[in-house]
C-alpha cells in the first residue's frame, strides 16, 4: 500500500477522472499537462491505473520522469492497464483500491463520472473524520457547479466546502496543490 510521504520523500498525488475522454477532448490535454507539471516536480503520481484522463496523465507524468502507480481491479477483465504506468497494484475489490487512494498525500478529482464522484466524495469524507487524510482538489469548472450543487442541497457548511477547494486550471491547481502537500488539516468531525 502506498502510504503519505515522509519528509524528504515525494509527495504522492493521485489523479481520478474518466477513462472515457480522450483526444480531441481538452480535459485530456488539460489531465496530460497536470501530469507533466507533477513529474517535472519529481512528485509521484498515482491513478486508476487505466485510459482517458488517467491515461493521459500517467503519460504526462512518465514522458517528465515521474514514477507512475496504477491502480487497476483485478474484477474488470475487459480494461487494460495504461502502459505508462511504472508500478501496478492490483486490487481485488473497491475498498483495497480506496484505500490505496486514501493513502495519497492528495488527490485531484478531474472531469469525470460516477466513479469519479464516489472517489471524490470518499476523499472528501475521510477528511471530515481522519488525522492525516489525503487532501482534495476538485480541477475544473464541472467542480465548481457540482460544489455549488452541494453547497446548495446537501447538509454541509462552510468549513467543509473549504477541504474540497476548486481551480479551474492547472495553473491555478499548482498553489493548492503545494499547500496540500505541506500541510494537514485536523478532522472536522
């Protein structure tokens, strides 16, 4: 299991996203950059271990030099592992691969569907109730609807918007990104 960085060591930051954009689409170009600008960071970078976003940012990150993990399910025959990554681990079922996930020091949530969702929102939730749990960044202006969304229908405030915050590029992702690494909220119960 990968676990958070100690000091010195690469951060580790998973990206999730759909494995159904691919080129032309520009949340592919968009996940492919935030891959390189990770590797050019010397960060690991960790994803579902599959295509679309996540293929493109395991590309990204490998073409800059990064170590890639991927995450694939042993249950899901018809997938096939993205080349790109250095390092598979495999998981039987949904929770051991939440769990790898969970062990990032951040993870980005990029365009996605359900399964992008239901990743996020367990992230999410772990951060309300975890010492130490992987930060959240939402990328993107689909984000920043859904958390409006939310904020809107679900029973939630202020502070726990605040541990999923929103860049709408990967320029804007960067600051939060190096903010996540360096720091770690308390749980918020």
């Amino acid at each position: 299991m990968v676990t958070n960085s100690s000091p010195g060591e690469a951060p580790t930051v998973a990206i999730i996203g759909s494995a159904r954009l691919e080129p032309p689409d520009p949340a592919w170009r968009q996940a492919y950059v935030l891959g390189c600008t990770l590797g050019a960071r010397g960060w690991r970078v960790m994803t579902g271990g599959y295509g679309g976003l996540m293929g493109a940012a395991a590309q990204g990150a490998r073409e800059s030099g990064a170590a890639v993990v991927g995450l694939p399910m042993r249950g899901w025959p018809g997938l096939t592992p993205s080349p790109w990554c250095t390092e598979l681990r495999w998981a039987e079922d949904y929770p051991e691969r939440l769990r790898h996930l969970l062990a990032a020091n951040v993870v980005v949530a990029l365009a996605g569907g359900v399964g992008t969702l239901g990743e996020a929102a367990v992230v999410w939730s772990a951060l309300q109730t975890e010492p130490g749990a992987a930060r959240l960044v939402l990328l993107g202006a689909r984000w920043r609807r859904l958390r409006e969304a939310f904020a809107a229908e679900l029973v939630i405030g202020p502070g726990d918007l605040g541990l999923a915050p929103v860049a709408e590029d990967v320029d804007d992702v960067l600051p939060l990104l190096e903010q996540a690494v360096t720091t770690r909220p308390g749980p918020r119960g």
